[in-house]
C-alpha cells in the first residue's frame, strides 16, 4: 500500500530558532511528524526545500545512469571489433570475416557468453552489494566500482592496439573474465546509485533510469561515427572505448559534485536526521555534518534487525514491482543482444554500406537504445498502470514474452538453422520488433523501478532501491542464459 503523506511540520520563526528554551517534541509527536515518503518534493522536512537550479543535480543523476550501463553497452555494441578479433583467419584476401557462411564459433557465441557471464557476475556483486548496504558507506561503493572500472577501461583500450590472433581463444577468455568483472562492479555502482536517488522525488530515479538509456544510445551513435569515419575496425574500438574510460572518470567527479550543491545536500542531510529519528531543525552548519552521516550510517532501520527481516519486510511491500522488473528484463536479455545482433539484412551484399556496414548498429543497437530511452523518458508525462496496480505491470511485462518466437523467426543464418524457419525475412521485421522491444522495456521497466522504494518507509527507501536492482539484475541473468539456449533452437 502507498505511504500517505503527513501534514508538514510549521516552520519555527528566527526568534523560536535561537530561543535555547524551545520545547522540542516527545517521542509520539516525532514519530507522528517524521516524512514517510522517500520522494516527497514539497515541504520536504523541517525547513523551506532549496531548489534545484538549472537541474543540475537532475543532470548529474541523469550522467550518473549513464556511467551505470555504459560499460556494458560499450562491450556488446563493439561487436565488429570483435568480430575482426575472432575472424576466420584462413580466409583469403578480400572475403568478408563476418559473413553468414564464413563466421567462427568465437564470432557467433561471442554475444551470448559475454551476456552469461557478464549477468551472472552482475547478479553476485549486486547481492553482495545489497547484503552489505547498511554496513559499507555510499563513498567507499561508489570508490570501489568506480577506479576499477576505469583501470579496466583502459586496459581494453591498451589491448586494441595489441594483435591477439595467435592467441584468440586466449583473448576471448580474458576479454570475457574482464568484462564480466567490470559489469559486475557495475551493478554495485548501479545499486548505489538507485538508493541514493530514492531520497530524492521521484523524478531523480528516473532520471537515472533514462541515463541507462541514453548510455547505450551514446554507444550505438559512438559505434556508428566511428564506421562513418571510415577507420578500421581497431581503430574505431580505440576512440570508442577510450570515450568510455573519460565518461567513467567524468561519473566519478560528478558524484561527488553532489556533496557541493545545496539542493541535494538538503536531502541527504534529511536522511540523516531521519535515520537517527531526530526532529529539529537543520543549520546550514550540520548539512555537511549530516551529509557525512549519510555516508558512514546508509540508511537503516530503527530497530537492529537481520539482514532476513530487513528485506523480507521490504519485499512484501514492493514484490509486484520485482516481478515485474524481473520478467521485463529476462525477456529483453533473452532477446538483445544475443538473438538481435545475429540478425542480417535479406538483401544482403558484401560490401553495400547498409547491408553489410552499418544494418547491425543501426537495426539492433541504435533503435533498441533510443527507443528504450523514449520509453524511460515517457514515464515523465504517463504513468499507467498506476502506483498500487501491480499486477498490470506483471500482465504487460509477461505479454512480452512473446517476443522470442518473433525474433527467433527472423533471418538469422537462413542457411544454418536447424529447427525454426525463417517467417519474418523482411529488414522491417526486425526494426519493428526492435521498437517495440525498446519502447516497452523502456516504459514498463521505468514504472516498476519507480513505484516500488515508493511503497516503503523512508528509513527502508535504499535498501528498497538495491532490492530493485537486484530484480531487475536476476531477470538480466536469467535472460542471458536463457539466449545461448535460444539460439541453439533456431
């Protein structure tokens, strides 16, 4: 059931402030007075709430979902870079390496083995990560994710330059254990940054939401510029994972920025005050006393209760929206980008520029991602179903499903397959698939991930955003998995 909003605390005049007899409330009057919305954006605690000038902490939460998917986006939408790095090398001059008939193994399962095993480290280090929410402050998670990250980076970008084909399967191993690592410390960086935009309104966490979104179409764009350009396939990899190595680094000083702007120091501050469950007002000499304190205190409840209790507690009031979250994204990890990036043009052509060139960037990545961007940004003006019908969002998250059979039937290695024909040959079968895929994922996934730390106590509104996270991870796991099989069947 939603929280009900209470009546704002008056506001105490100058001469009330300063007067050192002021009457502070008993213990019934706090608990009666204390917020309990994570998101309420008017009147928010004690004291009048700042504003959020030009939206920059809205941009910088909105760059912070950005940095939170870039990562992976940029592995999965590298994918002629890959497909030169595990090329069939006895082919002669002049024959394409990523034509149906001439494709490796590696080339092929490439997609679905960086999904396994990225999802899989995704799901463990977002469980860890939401086991120790209350015991590891914000900055160390933010630290820890962060600098490895970027040391990752910039190893990919030092392997670009270095010729593994004596080595493939080597390559192909360790550039799996090394994203999967980092996609890994992503999902704690992802975590981390859900629970903190849950103190905030509403329209922090999904600004965070169409960050995600808009990281994987700044990769696909990024992708598509660099073929333009006309480089080779090692060179376009080097500006493209080069620019994420800067976009890491740039997330870092950006979340720290929010420690340097009064509107979001007001509500980090509150939850301080919250999470200790004291009433008074707050000097502009405790913000960032109380801001430290949100820090080396994450949020937690009241009462010392078991890791068991705290969650399960969280769960009951916000388990539609999991499920929900959950089945959006096994159904579009199942399909994207395992099944998606096999798809080829009908009318294809060695050498045609958008047949061979740039069909795969723009059919699969560039439409998915701006389409799931439109679908996150959607939920600003629409929000149907509504907070409280949670078992419509379940209903249209299932109804979903029925995009794996479609995409199964498009023209993926017609030449190849063993069970499925291809029914759905024409190039405007996977584009209009794919919209649908983006839009959907996009709008249900957002409504979810916002409705559910809305159904909690203020003091359970992080971990309630890293239980989110991790629903939305499980259903990414799942799916990934669920793709190498799939792709077995067609």
């Amino acid at each position: 059931m939603q929280r009900k909003r209470h009546q704002p605390l008056s506001i105490p005049s100058e001469e009330e402030e300063d007067s050192d007899t002021a009457m502070e409330p008993d213990h019934d009057e706090r608990e009666s007075l204390l917020p309990q919305q994570c998101n309420n954006n008017s009147n928010s605690f004690l004291h009048k709430e700042p504003v959020d000038r030009f939206r920059v902490v809205y941009g910088i939460f909105l760059f912070l979902g950005v940095a939170t998917l870039l990562p992976w986006n940029f592995f999965i939408t590298a994918k002629h870079y890959f497909d030169f790095k595990f090329r069939n090398l006895t082919l002669p001059d002049g024959v394409p390496y990523d034509t149906g008939n001439v494709t490796t193994d590696l080339q092929t399962n490439f997609e679905s083995y960086l999904s396994i095993s990225s999802m899989l480290s995704n799901l463990v280090f977002i469980t860890i990560a939401m086991l120790l929410v209350r015991h590891i402050s914000l900055n160390c998670r933010m630290l820890v994710s962060l600098v490895p990250i970027i040391i990752i980076f910039i190893v990919t970008v030092v392997f670009v330059r270095i010729d593994t084909d004596s080595w493939q399967h080597g390559f192909f191993w360790f550039t799996l254990v090394s994203a999967a690592f980092m996609v890994g410390l992503t999902a704690v960086l992802t975590g981390s940054v859900f629970g903190l935009s849950c103190l905030f309104p509403p329209m922090y966490t999904q600004a965070v939401m169409s960050g995600q979104a808009l990281g994987g179409t700044l990769s696909a764009v990024v992708m598509i510029v660099a073929i333009a350009i006309g480089g080779t396939p090692r060179n376009s990899a080097f500006w493209f994972f080069l620019t994420a190595t800067v976009c890491s680094a740039l997330a870092m000083g950006a979340y720290f920025a929010l420690y340097r702007m009064k509107y979001s120091r007001f509500f980090m501050s509150n939850q301080a005050r919250v999470s200790r469950r004291e009433v008074q007002h707050i000097n502009a000499d405790d913000v960032d006393k109380d801001v430290y304190e949100v820090n080396v205190e994450i949020p937690h409840s009241r009462e010392l209760q078991s890791k068991t209790t705290y969650f399960t507690s969280i769960l009951r009031k916000i388990w539609p929206y999991f499920m929900s979250v959950s089945l959006v994204f096994f159904v579009t990890l199942a399909c994207f980008p395992a099944i998606v990036s096999l798809i080829k043009s009908s009318h294809y052509k060695p050498g045609d520029p958008w047949t061979a060139t740039y069909f795969t960037p723009v059919v699969c990545f560039f439409i998915f991602n701006i389409c799931d961007f439109i679908g996150r940004s959607a939920t600003s003006w629409i929000k149907l179903p509504r907070n409280g019908q949670g078992g419509w969002l379940i209903f249209c998250a299932l109804l979903r499903i029925g995009f794996l059979p479609l995409f199964m039937m498009c023209n993926i290695h017609p030449d190849k397959r063993k069970y499925l024909p291809v029914e759905l040959a024409d190039d405007v079968w996977p584009i209009v698939l794919n919209i649908a895929l983006g839009l959907s994922n996009g709008y249900i996934g957002t409504l979810s991930m916002l409705y559910g730390p809305n159904n909690v106590e203020l003091d359970q509104a992080e971990g309630a955003g890293m239980v989110m996270t991790f629903g939305m991870t499980l259903g990414l796991a799942s799916g990934s998995v669920i793709s190498l099989l799939l792709i077995s069947l067609i």
